[in-house]
C-alpha cells in the first residue's frame, strides 16, 4: 500500500512538472527560463553527489571535473561539421561526425562514469580529507589536460557557438531520471548497503558488503550525471571552457548536498533549488556594483549556520514519507 502511494504521489509530480514545464515555456521570458535550466542542472548536480558522498559518506570534491569532461565529450560530437575544421589534430572519424543531442549527452555522460572508474581505483583507497584532496587534484589535473590539449579543446579559448540545445524539455527529464533513479537505489537493497557503509564500515564488511566495489559504483553513477549535466550546461551558455567548472563549483555543489542533508534526495533537491535561485538573483546585484562573490559568502553563512544548529542538514537523511536512517 506505501509503495503505491509512492508511485502514485511521483506519477502526480511528474504530470505537474510537465503541466508546470509547458506553462513557463509558454508565459515566461527568456532569462527566468535560463535561471529555470540553471536550477535544474544544478539539482542534478546535487542529487548525484548526493549518491556519492550522501549514501556511501564519501567526500569527494571532483564533481565538476567529471562535469567538464561529459561538457566537452558532448560539445565536440553536437560541434557542427563546417566548424570542425579548427581542430586540425581530431581523427578522422571525429572530424566527421555530428550526434544528435541525446546520443552526445548519454556518451558524455558514460566518459565521465569511465573515467570515474579508472580514477576510483587509486583514490578510493583514501579516507576523509585525504581522499578530499585527491578528488581535488583531480580537478585540477582536468583543467589542466583541457587548456593544454589545444588540437581538440582550443585550450584556454574553449569551445565557443556552441548550438543552442539546452532547454527544459531536456533539463527536465533529466532531472526526473536523475531522481527517480537515486531514490530506488536509496530503497533497494544495494542502496542499504551503500548507507551501512557510511555508517559503519567494519560492521557492514562483516555483513559482506564489498566496501571497494560499493564506493567505486557510486564514485561512477555520480559522475555519470555530472557528465550529463556538463552536456546541459554547455549547450545552455553555447561555449565551454576549462575555467568553467571550478573548486568554487565543486564547493557550492558540497554546501547544497549538506544543507539539504547528507543522505537525503529531497534535501539535495531543495536545498539546490534554493541556492541556484540565490545565485542567480544575487548576480544582477553584484554585475551592478561590481562586487563579485555575494552568493559565495551567502552559501558560506548559511552552511556554518547549519553545520552548528543542524549538524544533519535539514532533512537529515530522511525522505517525506520515508525513514531510511537517523536523523542525526
């Protein structure tokens, strides 16, 4: 009976996101629809994360690498033909093939979940602020690679006139897979497993969890929605640049994931709706008196504010409906 009332309750908010989605195409202008975009790709961010450092406890700062990575897999296949002739280095078989959009996103999505793997197999081995640092570095060595490969990403120039494919009809699916998969994960028995081990490594080893593996799938699954919402990201501004996925992301990106509550999908959802529509009214703000930073300050607060008043977010690990842990 609960889990009918679960489908049902997500069949209703489904049908009102596409009731709410056709309305705002229809009524609202073209900047409160990018802010709209921005706030969806934002919560795939968050609820992806949320599957990483959320479920398993691990803390991982290399989300917008993975973002960038799944950003330009998905500009270079949509780049048009005419234009590919600046990328003078690309294969043969590259310089010649344009994908349709969700094909590039999908495969954006899945480099970004490969090299999730390779990259797990070191860095997951690490432990707390050691494996912060790492995911980090991380980071940092993608921006690198992607303003030193010039043949294939111009470098520090990025991709620019990128064609304009991002809308909500592709953010908002996005969003609701994204959800809809990381909750039946939370709810089945592999997403029990992955909170047995952010609870308690050593009892849920002796269960028979195979800690190793659980964290490297979650590693993975995360960075395959990141590498989604890269695609999304940059067809919505239409160019991509190394600097365009930063620490400054990667920490906004944290601070939603712990103020909605390590653990919880809602949490991650809401928490990231707010901050993105902060950010996003505070920018006009900052552009006007040419003080850069607010939102950034803002988030900070706020998380201190949590962190000492609500050390578990604000739904802890809870669902509406749903209890899957304490609500520490």
């Amino acid at each position: 009976m609960k889990r009918q009332r679960q489908r049902l309750i997500f069949l209703s908010l489904l049908l009102l996101g596409i009731a709410l989605v056709s309305l705002a195409r229809r009524t609202v202008d073209d900047y409160i629809l990018s802010i709209i975009n921005f706030v969806g790709i934002y919560v795939i961010l968050a609820v992806s994360l949320n599957v990483t450092n959320g479920f398993t406890g691990l803390f991982s700062l290399g989300h917008p690498g993975f973002m960038a990575i799944g950003g330009y897999v998905t500009a270079i296949l949509t780049f048009p033909l005419p234009r590919k002739s600046m990328f003078l280095e690309l294969p043969p078989w590259l310089a010649g093939l344009e994908l349709p959009f969700f094909p590039a996103l999908l495969l954006g999505g899945l480099g970004a979940a490969l090299t999730a793997l390779v990259v797990g197999l070191p860095v997951l081995r690490l432990r707390g602020h050691y494996l912060a640092v790492a995911t980090m570095g991380f980071l940092i060595i993608v921006q690198v690679l992607i303003t030193n490969w010039e043949s294939v990403t111009r470098g520090p120039l990025g991709l620019n006139g990128l064609p304009p494919l991002t809308n909500l009809w592709w953010v908002f699916p996005w969003v609701v897979v994204t959800f809809y998969v990381s909750w039946k994960i939370k709810f089945s028995s592999y997403g029990r497993s992955m909170l047995a081990i952010r609870e308690d490594e050593m009892a849920a080893q002796c269960l028979g969890v195979n800690l190793f593996r659980t964290r490297v799938a979650a590693l993975a699954i995360g960075a395959f929605f990141a590498g989604v919402a890269g695609g999304l990201w940059a067809h919505l501004v239409t160019a991509i640049t190394p600097t365009s996925f930063s620490l400054i992301m990667a920490f906004n990106i944290v601070v939603m994931v712990v103020v909605g509550g390590t653990g919880s999908i809602t949490g991650a959802f809401v928490a990231a709706v707010i901050f993105s529509v902060l950010t996003e009214l505070f920018r006009p703000l900052e552009e006007r008196f040419n003080v850069y930073g607010i939102g950034e300050i803002l988030m900070a607060l706020i998380l201190i504010l949590i962190l000492i008043y609500r050390p578990g977010g604000l739904f802890g690990s809870r669902e509406p409906g749903a209890l899957t842990a304490s609500d520490t």
